[in-house]
C-alpha cells in the first residue's frame, strides 16, 4: 500500500521554507540595489562627476557578493518543486511551469547575462552602453521578481485553470487570466517595492556608519540622502500595496485574513476591534489577551463600515458541506477512472468545484482513502477534517504583525532620515544613525513574516482549494529527507558565514581612498541629490 | 498531423535545444572549474582562467535554470517525476552547482592561500560533479527507472539510489559527459589565454577529446545488448496522463530499433564522432575558434544519438513499462505549450543576439598582469 508518511511531509515543507526565506534574505536587496546602483550611475552620467561612480563601484561590489548568493539559492528554488512537491508539480505545473520558464526566458537571461558586462565592461563600453547595461540588469531581476510572483500568486488564486478529469491536474486555459490575476499584480510591486525598502536601509545603514566614523564623508552624505528619499517613497508604496494585498485576500482568502486578524468569530460592524496583540491559541480556537482599537477592523478590510468579516469557526462550520461533497466528488472520479462512464463523469462534474475539500479529508480517511469512508463513518471524517481548513492562527496572526508594526517604524526611520539630511543635520545627531546602522537588517526580516503570513496563511493548501499541502509532496523516505535537510543546513550555514564576513570587510573597507580626492565637496555643503 | 503531436514533438526538439545548449555553454564553464587547478599554478595564472569566463558563466548558468525550467512548463509530468525518482542525486548535483556562484564571487575577494586553495577544490568539484550527474542521468533513463504512479497521479519510487550512482553505465556516461565538459573548457581557455595557461589547456583539451570518442563509442557497444523499450500502443494526441493509455514492452537491443527504420539517423552518432575527432585535431593544430564550433557538433551528435535512440521515451520505467513517461503521456496541455511556443520564438533569438554580444565586447585575450593589479575583477 503507498501511504503518504506525514513526518516526510512536515520535513518536505520545512526543507522548502528553510530554503526559500534563506533565498528571500538575499533577492531583495538584488531587487532594489539595482535600482540604486542605476540612478547613481544616471548622476554620474549626466553631472560626469567621480563621487557618483565610485558610489555605483561601491555599492556594486556589495551588490555582487549578494547577488552570487540570490542566484546559488534561487537554484535551489527552481529545482525544489519537482525534487519534494512531485504531485504538486504533477498536479499544477501545466500552469505554475509557464510563469517560471518565461521567468527564465524573458529576465533571468537578460539580468545575469548583463550583470556579467555591469561588473567587467567599466573599461570597454561607452558610459551611455553601460548605463544602459546597468538598467537592464535592474529591469531584468524586477521582471524576474514579476513573473515569480505571477506563479506565486496562481497558487493563492488559480484564476486561469480549470481541473481536467482526463489528465487528473489542473489545465492551463487562460494566459490572461494568470497574468492579470489582481493578486499578482498587487503582490508584485508589494514584493518588489519592499526589496526597494530593505535596499535603501542597506545603503542609509552603512553611509550612516561612515557618518559617525567621519570617514567618506561627502560619499556617504550624498549616499544617505538617496537613500533616505528612496525608502520614503518605497515605504509608502510597500503600505498602500499591502492595504489592496488585504482587500485580495478578503476577497479571495477569507481563511488566511480571518487568521491574520485573530477572528474567530463573525465580525460585528462597525464596533470590532483592530487587535493589536493577542495570544491566539489554536487548539483551543481562541485567543487570550487581546488588546484592540474599536471601529478599526471593519474599514480597514473592507473599506466600507457595516460589512461584517467571517470568523473562524463560522467558516468551519460553512466548510462540512463542502468536505461531504468533495468526498462525493473524489470517489465519482476514481470510479471514472477505472470505467470512463459518463454517469460518474456526471457526478464528478457536479462536485468538482469541492473537489479540494474531498482530498483534503485524505488524511482522516481509513488507509488514506476517501473512496473507502463508510457512510456510518462520514460525519466523524467531516467533523475531524473541518479544523484542517484553518493554517495556524498563531504563526500568521503574529507574523502579519510583526511585518506591519515594522513597516511603520521604517516610514517614521525614512521620514526623519530625509529630513535629517536635507537640512544638514545628520552629523550632530549620532544617536540617529547608529538607530540607521542597526535597522540594517530589519526590512529583510519584515519581508520574511510578509512570506510567512503570505504562505503560511494559504494552508491547509499548496493550490488553494485544488490540492491540498497534505498530498502535494514527493513520497520519500525519512532518510532521503534527512540527507537533503542537513546537507542544505551545513551548506547554508557556511555561506551566511561567509557572506556576512565580506560584506563586514568589504563595509568597513569603505570606497576606494584615492578616489576621495577627486570630489572635495565638504558633505555640509550639499544642497540637493543631483547637482 | 493533429496540432497537438505537432506542439509535443516542437517541445520534445526545443528540448534537446536547451540540453545542447546547457552541454555547450555550461559545460564549457564547468570544464574550466574542472581545469582550474592544472592549467593554472599560481594564483594570478588561476584568476585568469577563471576571468577568461568570468563576463559569461552567469548568463551561461541560465542555460542550466531554463533547462529545469522548460521541463517543469512543457512536460511537468516528466519534471515532477524524474527530480524526484533522482532525489539523491539530484541533491548532490544541486549542492556542487550553488557552491559555484559563491566560489566565483567569493574566491578572490579574501588574500589568504588557504581560503583561495580551498575555493579552488570547490571549483573542480563543482565542474567535475554536476556534468558527471548530467551525463549519468541519461546512462540511467537508458536503462530505465524503477517507478509507478497510483491513481491520483503520485508516483512512487521502486529503486534505491544506489542503483542510480553506483552504475557501470551511468559512470560511462557520466564520464563522457565530462571529457566533453573538459575538451570545450580547455578551448575556451586556449581562445582567450596566453602561455602558459593556453598550452596547458591544449593539453588537457586533446586528451579529453580523445576520451570522449572513446567513451561514446563504448557507450554505443554496450547500448546494442541493453534492454531497451518498444512503444507497442499509445496515441500520441492521447491526454497526458501516463497512468493509462500506454502499452510498453522491453526488449534487448530495441533502442537501436529507430536506427534500423530510419537508417540516415545514424548521420547523427556520426556527426558526433566526426566532430569530436575533428575538434581535437583543430586543438592540435592551435585553431581554437574553430574548434569551439566542432564542440557545438559533438554535444548536437551526442544529445541527437540519445534522442534518437529513444523517441518517444523520456524515462521508461522497468518495474511498470505501461506508466513509462513519453513525449506523448508527460506534456504540457495544447494551451500551455501553445504560449510557450509564442514567448519562445520572441526571446530564444533575443537571448541568443545579447549573449554573442557580449562574448563580442569582452573578446580578446586576458593577460595574468592586468588581473593581478585590477581588484574588482574575481
């Protein structure tokens, strides 16, 4: 009998969330430095003055060391939907392929070609080529981040797919459909722009750390204000984006914003509190500890002020017909699949949009069957299989709000940084930029929670409502996993090591000295970015 | 010809295109990763040989991605299945190939010998590793694989690893696989370097060469007595689904059946053969560029032979012959690779112009003085 072992589950979705926020810790700086790295080489063009292209020489050293590892981990990604997600890959990548391989053929080409003459072709193309080098380069790792998130998004809402009984997966129908599904569009320039965030934290962090050493100082100074200005304004887009992101999954996911927001029962407009924090425990499908802000929740998801929200356990209850039907809709398909009879086609036809809820009450059906629940034994399968609709409170309820209370202290960070620094006054106030320097790592830590509560609260499901995370993995042994999870724990340890130590040398290195003395403007003495 | 056929077998074509193109461009990489430590000795020689590929090896390595990821969007079902069935191997291959973006980017960024020693193993094991998996791969999928579906379309493995990796043919092709890897790095170093790196390349170009005609003629012997598999029924504009459909049976010396149907399929093992010979007799002869392009020859002859050999099979299985994955039962829907097809014709041309321009502007010989001096390069 071929059982799915859950134990090989759980470490088949741990090895991929080890491996894709590892990767993530990486794409976004790739995702904004190359934004930067073109506007300071525009500066450089169009002014001809040195500083600029040291700035870009500079910050493209650090880039490169970040990109190698974006680019060995992003490997990693490319295979690891058909070495662990066999069936899921089976099941869906009709549809999940084309995004990725367009990924390849449209950016990724263009991005890791040109990187190559960014870095080594300073002395053998035109500055005008190599401007336009370094755009490519930028508008290909953005285009790259476009089309994951294309594919990302057809896992969250598979618009542009139908189940086809003839291939037991889901086909491809509507190129359109996966494009413009509004949960890509928001989520790309959600995703892209918090890479612009966490770019310009990068870049303000360590000219502030020049600033307090008093060393570089017109470098670092010219630095700090680019930065500040472009995280403000990627601060601002990451929020709005994240607001219509909400929205989406309101639509789309009651399950994930019921979970964000702690709500396990119905909302009451327009009273219901904004919880703030809260000890949600699920087992026990409630919370303790609640602090809120009355008369916030209802407009903030629904943008309006008498629309209530579906709780929790209300979704649950609406879900047993579902799973009753879904059961109906898997043992109509398995009997066409032995007959070909159209009667059965028939019955499947009828229950197919359930189908989803069907296999996800494998798990709690006699040898992982769903054909073979007796009808005595229905509703305790139905009872036991209801919770599982549910993806941990806990984890996304404080993941979702660890990115937001983040967000907000980088909007306030870049609001006084731009202001600091367009009036001259960032040199006198130390505390300030040591508060720069040590908020380094924090947007790759808000974009890591924003994955967490983006794809931890899809689950029970890899394709939601199609297939659930349950049955989308490869059937290996414990052994295989093992091997594969220790030998990417060691792997990966060695190189944020390694990474770490390079970017602190290469960090306090500093830009090139000689050129110092081409640009002796003292850094008081800057009035706006770009003379 | 039903329109769908049609789209499977331009997908199967485009298919081997990336596994030429991930040979070729990869491999030439790879075989110089492989070379690091004998065609250079000291380390300014070293960094030479590895900014000879430097510009390239990034955009090269998309090759490889664009491989996986044209799999995973034309035949999913043979995606989902085969890095699965590999699943160790597929490991191992994976960890040797993220080890070489970071070894590039890292290596000569810190002074210390040993740090750059050690990133120096890294490189022969990461060029020498993932083209002995690659060309394995294909000794294993000859032989077939132990594999069944159930009905919802799960498969289930029925070998163990080992059957995979500790395989006389697989290592015979695996190995193939590498003089190849060895042969296109020693003529891309021998293009772009000077003495002492160019002859030392010339060496190893040669003798690989030699080798690979060797192996991929031994390889031909052995594939005569091997039990290969015979497509009895299966409509190729059947839906792809391998769990039904298909009717498979194994028979000894049946991958070279194609041949004898089609007698000038045999250009193709010829093509492969007259390259390779040709290609080191140009190395000897100090006319690299030319026999770079031989190289394109010999990795076209040799995915062509394999190609031949099995049509329609991607990756039969022994333990149930009837769910054997093919062009026919593993591919995308007719809407999805209908789409591909379209972003194809646009890009592949796209990329094939931007690449050649950039070996363009970074051509000419790298000489070990001006790497010495320049920090930013690797």
């Amino acid at each position: 009998m071929d059982l799915i072992n859950p134990a090989v589950v759980d470490l088949s979705r741990f090895q991929f969330a080890l491996t894709a926020l590892y990767h993530f810790m990486f794409v976004p700086l790739t995702l904004g430095l190359t934004f930067m790295l073109a506007a300071m080489e525009t500066v450089y063009v169009v002014t001809g003055r040195q500083v600029y292209k040291d700035m870009a020489l500079f910050w493209g050293k650090l880039f490169g060391i970040n990109f190698a590892l974006g680019v060995a981990t992003g490997l990693t990604m490319e295979f690891e939907f058909g070495t662990n997600w066999s069936m899921y890959s089976r099941f869906f990548g009709d549809m999940f392929g084309t995004p990725l391989a367009i990924e390849g053929l449209m950016a990724f080409f263009m991005e890791s070609t040109f990187v190559g003459l960014m870095f080594f072709g300073w002395d053998r193309l035109s500055k005008p080529a190599h401007l336009a080098i370094t755009y490519l380069v930028a508008l290909g790792s953005n285009l790259s981040a476009l089309w994951i998130l294309v594919a990302n998004a057809s896992m969250n809402v598979p618009h542009g797919a139908h189940f086809d009984p003839e291939t037991l997966r889901m086909t491809f129908d509507s190129f359109v459909g996966v494009v413009f599904n509004p949960d890509a569009q928001a989520k790309f320039v959600h995703t892209s722009v918090a890479g612009y965030v966490a770019a310009s934290m990068f870049v303000m962090g360590i000219s502030a750390f020049y600033l307090l050493r008093r060393e570089h100082r017109a470098f670092a100074a010219r630095s700090f204000r680019m930065a500040a200005l472009f995280g403000i304004f990627s601060t601002v887009a990451v929020i709005t984006l994240g607001d219509v992101l909400g929205r989406l999954d309101y639509e789309h996911q009651p399950t994930k914003i019921a979970a964000i927001e702690g709500l396990w029962h119905t909302s009451k407009p327009p009273y219901e509190p904004w919880i703030v924090a809260a000890l949600p425990n699920d087992a026990k499908q409630e919370s303790s500890f609640e602090i809120g802000v009355p008369f916030v929740l209802t407009p903030l998801i629904t943008h309006s002020f008498d629309t209530p929200i579906t709780g929790m356990i209300e979704l649950e209850d609406a879900a047993a017909p579902r799973i009753a039907s879904g059961i109906t809709a898997i043992s109509a398909l398995r009997r066409y699949e032995e007959s070909h009879l159209g009667a059965d086609l028939e019955v499947f036809h009828a229950h197919q949009n359930d189908m989803g809820y069907g296999l996800l009450a494998t798990r709690h059906a006699p040898n992982q069957d769903v054909t073979a629940i007796a009808p005595e034994q229905l509703q305790s399968v139905i009872e036991q299989t209801k919770p599982d609709i549910l993806p941990n409170v806990f984890v996304t309820f404080w993941s979702f709000r660890i990115m937001v209370f983040l967000g907000v202290f980088f909007f306030v960070l870049f609001a006084m940084a731009s202001y600091l620094s367009l009036k001259n006054q960032l040199e006198r106030n130390r505390l300030f930029l040591k508060l720069c320097m040590w908020s380094i790592p924090l947007p790759v830590l808000a974009t890591e929670f924003g994955w967490i509560t983006a794809e931890g609260g899809r689950q029970p499901w890899t394709v939601f409502e199609r297939l659930p995370t349950f049955m989308s993995a490869s059937t290996h042994s414990m052994s295989y996993m093992l091997f594969s999870l220790a030998g990417f724990t060691m792997l990966y340890s060695i190189f944020i090591a390694v990474e770490l130590y390079l970017m602190f040398k290469f960090a306090r290195l500093g830009p090139e000295a000689h050129h110092q003395h081409d640009d002796g403007a003292d850094p008081a003495h800057l009035s706006v970015v770009a003379h | 010809m039903d329109v769908y056929v049609i789209l499977k077998l331009v997908w199967a074509g485009l298919l081997c295109v990336l596994l030429i193109g991930l040979g070729l461009m990869v491999g030439m990489d790879m075989g110089v990763g492989t070379l690091l430590r004998f065609v250079g000795r000291t380390d300014g020689e070293r960094r030479t040989a590895l900014n000879i590929i430097g510009p390239h090896w990034d955009g090269n390595q998309v090759w490889f991605i664009l491989g996986g990821g044209a799999i995973f969007a034309a035949f999913p079902t043979l995606y989902a299945t085969s890095f699965s069935v590999f699943y160790v191997v597929m490991i191992v291959l994976l960890f040797s190939m993220i080890l070489r973006p970071v070894a590039f980017e890292y290596r000569s960024k810190v002074e210390a010998r040993l740090w750059r020693a050690s990133w120096d193993w890294v490189f022969l094991l990461s060029g020498f590793l993932p083209m002995f998996v690659y060309g394995a791969a294909f000794g294993n999928i000859l032989q077939g694989v132990g594999y069944h579906f159930n009905w919802t379309g799960q498969y289930f493995q029925d070998n163990s690893f080992l059957t995979y990796l500790l395989n006389p043919f697989a290592i015979l092709c695996g190995l193939m696989a590498v003089s190849l890897s060895v042969m296109q790095g020693g003529v891309m170093l021998m293009i772009r370097s000077e003495n002492p790196i160019h002859d030392r390349a010339q060496y190893f170009a040669a003798r690989a060469g030699l080798m690979a005609v060797v192996l991929f003629l031994a390889g031909g012997v052995w594939v005569r007595g091997m039990s290969g598999f015979v497509l009895e029924q299966g409509d190729p504009a059947m839906p792809a689904n391998p769990m039904h459909g298909q009717h498979v049976s194994m028979q000894a010396g049946a991958w070279l059946h194609n041949y004898a149907a089609h007698p000038v399929l045999w250009l193709l093992p010829l093509l492969g053969v007259v390259c390779m010979l040709a290609e080191v007799a140009l190395v000897l002869a100090n006319r690299p560029r030319m026999a770079w392009w031989m190289g394109l020859g010999a990795w076209v002859g040799t995915i062509g032979t394999v190609a031949a050999s099995m049509f329609p099979f991607f990756m039969p299985s022994t333990t149930s012959p009837d769910q054997s994955l093919t062009i026919w039962n593993s591919s995308a829907s007719q809407y999805g690779l209908t789409c591909m097809l379209a972003v194809s014709l646009v890009f592949v041309p796209l990329i094939l112009c931007y690449t050649s321009w950039c070996y363009y502007v970074m051509r000419g010989k790298v000489h070990t003085a001006d790497i010495v001096k320049d920090t930013h390069s690797y």
